[in-house]
C-alpha cells in the first residue's frame, strides 16, 4: 500500500478497509444507567454510568449489547462506488460523463482531501509524533496535542474546517506545536445551555464535530470486550489493575459521552437534515481516537467498539479513512443505522438518556449550536452580566443583548 516515499495510495487503503472491515463488529450500544444532565455541571463535571461500564468492571447483572458490523454501519454500495467512478475518472479523464461528476461531487470532494493527506501521510504523523509523544506536563501537553491534531489531521481532512476553543488558542497568530508555523484558526467551541451540561469542546471539526483531548488511552481490555459480547456469553473478565486507572478513565468517558449528546441535540435543532443520524464526536489520547455517537431522535447512544490507532503501522492507514468516515458521517453513514422504526429490536438497546429525568426534553429542545446565553469572554461588549464559575475554570459571561439569548435569560430568572 505505501510506495517508497511513504505515500498512501487512498483509492487502495479505502478498498482495503472495506474488504476487511464488512464483516466486523464497528460499534456497540451504550445504555445509560445514571447521568446528572440538568443542574448546570460543565462536562468536565459529567457524569454518565453506562450498563456496559458497570458490566465490565463491577459485580453487576451482565445485559446484552447490541453490536453493528461495519456493513451495517456505512453505506459500503457507495463507497465501492466512489472507488470505481474515482478509477473510471484516472483512466478517462476527458470523457468522464459530467452528470455522474456532479452526482457525487461532495463525496468526490471529501474523498479529494482523504487523497491529499494520506500522500502527506508520513510527514503528518512525524508531526503528529514529535508533539504527542513529548511532553511530560499534562496541562501544556494537551494544548500542544489540540494545536498539532488540528494542523496534520483534522485541519487537513476537513480543508481547514477545524476550529481550536480559543481557550487554547490564546495568541493572536498562534501557530502549529510542532513548529512547523502554520497558523491555527481558533474560535468559540461552546456547546450547551447552563442549565445542563455545556463547556467549550477543545475543537470543532466541519462545523458539527466535537473533539476533546485527554492522556487517558482506554484500558486494553476492549479487544477481550468485543469477542466476549460477540459471543453473547461470559461477563467480561475483571481485571483489577484497570481499577487504579478506572475514576480518571469514568471522568473522560463521561465527559466525552456528554459532549458527544449535547452536540446531537444542538446540530439536530438547527439541521433537520441531521435527524436519524447517529451524531460522531472524538476522543483523542496520544495513542488512540475514540469515537462515540449519539442519535437524539432515537435515542440511541453508540461507541465505535475498538479505539483507532494512528502509529500501530499496520493499521495507521485504515485509522486514517475511519477518522475520515466519521467526519463525513453525512455523506457515507447508513441512514437508518439507529432508526427505532426501521429496526424495532434496536428499542430494547436504547440510551435512556431521554428518560433520565422528566425535563430532559423540555431543557434539550433549547440547544443551538454555539454556547446558548453564554457569550465568549473574548467579546465582554456583548454582555452585561458576569459571574465567575471555578468548577469550570474560566469567567462566563451572560447576554442579555443578544435576541436569540432571551428564552435562556427567561429561564434563568425563573
Ligand atoms: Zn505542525
């Protein structure tokens, strides 16, 4: 698949991933079991108990998961597609009949920046190396991490559509951490209202994808996970080793699993054309990316079952195109993957986020993108009101200017 100079031919490691991966387990229901979504916590707060936490680790009554093959997932009919009008074009460039150019024009072009980054694939992971497996000092060490997956992987497989939380990004012309001087884009990255969980994301990708950062690798115990409940039998083995490393692990699932619900429900109540979809968002340690996904309308809550691994050489490729299938979730996912109509045996694998408290319809219908009645502590003209929360770390301003705010401001005076 590379040729000598370490370039990546994406025609051949797409195909690749689809011969292999058809057949195997992608993703898995989550239910939830616990969840403190109202009462205003920031998702570092978070705190979600999912069945298959608590099945994996405590003496707790084993259930069933609901597991989705990769084939069920995406829509491999029209990535093979891709692929085959992608070689009739290389082959008969002049004669490449327009219309089908023009039918698949966004999944050629998605496709185009896959192409573009697996050719740059070799510089882009010593980058992403050199700043990921460097530092000791947690705090800077996950700003780097945000600046460097910015600029070689999510920058570049989103043509640059990939803002930083300008938490993170504080300089004016603040550049890459690996010194390769190109210039972050950094922007407000807040999702949520205050009265549920909210927070600014470390990234936003294509407008609709959170990403979060942490130093936190899931425990390795997954592979055993994934073969146990294909079978359908054993509880899965306890290992008391992952204990020690079990609060800091709950508190980064939680996080990630909050972020990944509250961005659903905000994308969906601004793009209808969202609904039905299981909604991605990214959980980025040194080692591995972790994906999970949300469908608000169904309220089903899935995690890609086996993290993604961008310097394990035989699979670096094939993380490569999963990050890029996930980000393009819209173009290529299967588009009943958790409609409860379509596949009524999904209902007993439900979340139950939505049943968690009464007011969870009510609260969440409020959701926007962008941080709803919370301004960016970089435009203190828009506010009038201040209050400082330290469990969040940071100065919230409240606007009591901005006309779309008032339904928030109306809630929060009652
Ligand atoms: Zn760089």
């Amino acid at each position: 698949m590379a040729s000598n100079d370490g370039e990546i031919d994406a025609e051949q490691a797409l195909q690749e991933l689809l011969e292999k991966n058809a057949e195997s387990i992608e993703t898995m229901t989550l239910r939830i079991v616990f969840c403190n979504p109202i009462g205003g916590d920031p998702f570092s707060a978070a705190v979600v108990i999912t069945q298959e936490n608590l099945s994996a680790l405590y003496d707790y009554p084993s259930q069933r998961t609901n597991l989705f093959k990769f084939k069920h997932v995406w829509d491999v009919e029209k990535l093979h597609k891709l692929i085959n009008i992608k070689r009739r074009q290389d082959s008969d460039q002049d004669n490449c009949p327009k219309r089908i150019k023009r039918e698949h024009e966004c999944e050629a072009a998605a496709f185009r920046l896959l192409e573009a980054y697996l050719k740059d694939f070799a510089y882009h992971q010593k980058c992403l190396e050199k700043v990921l497996f460097g530092s000791n000092d947690v705090k800077e060490s996950a700003a780097s991490a945000t600046m460097v997956l910015n600029t070689h992987l999510f920058g570049p497989l989103s043509d640059g559509n990939c803002i930083v939380d300008n938490h993170i990004a504080r300089q004016e012309h603040c550049t890459c951490s690996c010194g390769c001087g190109k210039e972050i884009k950094s922007g407000n990255t807040g999702i949520g209202v205050y009265s549920t969980w909210h927070g600014f994301v470390d990234m936003i990708v294509k407008e609709n994808l959170p990403v979060t950062i942490s130093d936190m690798e899931e425990p390795s115990m997954d592979e055993d996970t994934t073969e146990d409940q294909d079978e359908g039998s054993e509880e899965m083995k306890k290992d008391t080793n992952t204990l020690c490393v079990h609060d800091k692990q709950k508190s980064v699932t939680s996080r990630l699993i909050a972020e990944t619900i509250t961005n659903a429900f905000a994308q969906v109540n601004t793009n209808d054309s969202l609904a039905d979809l299981p909604i991605p968002a990214f959980g980025c340690a040194p080692r591995q990316i972790s994906v999970y996904l949300y469908d608000c309308k169904n309220d089903v809550l899935l995690k890609k079952t086996l993290p993604l691994h961008l310097f394990k050489r035989k699979d670096s490729a094939s993380a490569v195109v999963m990050i890029w299938l996930y980000m393009n979730f819209r173009l290529f996912m299967k588009r009943d993957v958790t409609d409860i109509k379509a596949h009524s045996d999904l209902s007993d694998f439900q979340a139950q986020f939505c049943s968690s408290d009464a007011n969870i319809q009510e609260f969440y219908a409020k959701l926007r993108s962008g941080f709803t009645g919370c301004a960016h502590p970089d435009q203190p003209s828009l506010t009038s009101v201040v209050r400082t929360d330290e469990a969040f770390g940071v100065l919230i301003f409240y606007s009591l200017k901005d006309i779309k705010e008032q339904s928030w401001i109306q809630f929060l005076t009652n």
